[in-house]
C-alpha cells in the first residue's frame, strides 16, 4: 500500500523553524518526483517546493526562496522540507505529494521545471498543520 506521511509541524513564532518531514511506505521515494503544498485557511493550496526523482533538480515558490530548502534522506525514504524565518503568512497545512515512478529517467530529473502543480501528482499524505504566530 503507497502510504505518504507528514510530520514535524507546529507552532512557532515569527523568525523560527521548523523541519517537516515525507516518509513513504510502499514505495521507493527516490524514484518519484516529491512536491510541497501549503493550503491557508480559505486558500486555494499553492505549490510551496518540488525536487526531481533521483535528487532531481528543485524549484522553490517565489515566497519561500532562500527560507525554505527541500531535501532527500533515501536511507529513511524520506523528504524534508527545512523552513527558515517562519512568517505568519506561511501558517497553513502543509502536504506532500508524489509524481512517478520516473527513477532517474530526464523527465524525472527535470520534472520541477513543470511547476509545482497538484494535477501533476498522484499519491497525496494527509497533511501536517503549521502555525507561525507570535
């Protein structure tokens, strides 16, 4: 069974960090094409990050460049995304999603260059909550 999990939100305040956390069961996640979304309450769910399959190449939303660092532990079959200088407009929740297999095919590699766009993922984990407030 494809399982994705998300974990390690919470409540911060404004500057801090959190890391949050993919894990896959059922799955290899190095062969798939990983996204962050964030939903704000009466929100549409934007795309936050993106890396490729087989540490891929990354793409980040405008919003969270140079906060925000996406990464792969594939000895955990884990995703992570490290979020630095929270902000209040960043409280949301937070999910993960899945887009393959591609393995370390070019389209895999490239596939955040698509955008980070929910009709292009296929498993979805059941969202973390974060909240930056002071």
């Amino acid at each position: 069974q494809v399982q994705l999990v998300e974990s390690g939100g919470g409540l911060v305040q404004p500057g801090g960090s959190l890391r949050l956390s993919c894990a896959a069961s059922g799955f290899i996640l190095d062969f798939h094409a990983i996204g962050w979304f964030r939903q704000a309450p009466g929100k549409e769910r934007e795309g936050v990050s993106c890396i490729g399959s087989s540490d891929g190449g990354t793409s980040y939303v405008d919003s969270v460049k140079g906060r925000f660092t996406i990464s792969r532990d594939n000895a955990k079959n884990t995703v992570y995304l490290q979020m630095n200088n929270l902000r209040p407009e960043d409280t949301g929740t937070y999910y993960c999603a899945a887009a393959g297999p591609y393995g370390s095919s070019v389209s895999g590699l490239n596939f955040c260059q698509r955008g980070t766009v929910e009709g292009n993922y296929d498993s979805w984990g059941q969202g973390t909550q974060v909240t930056v407030s002071s």
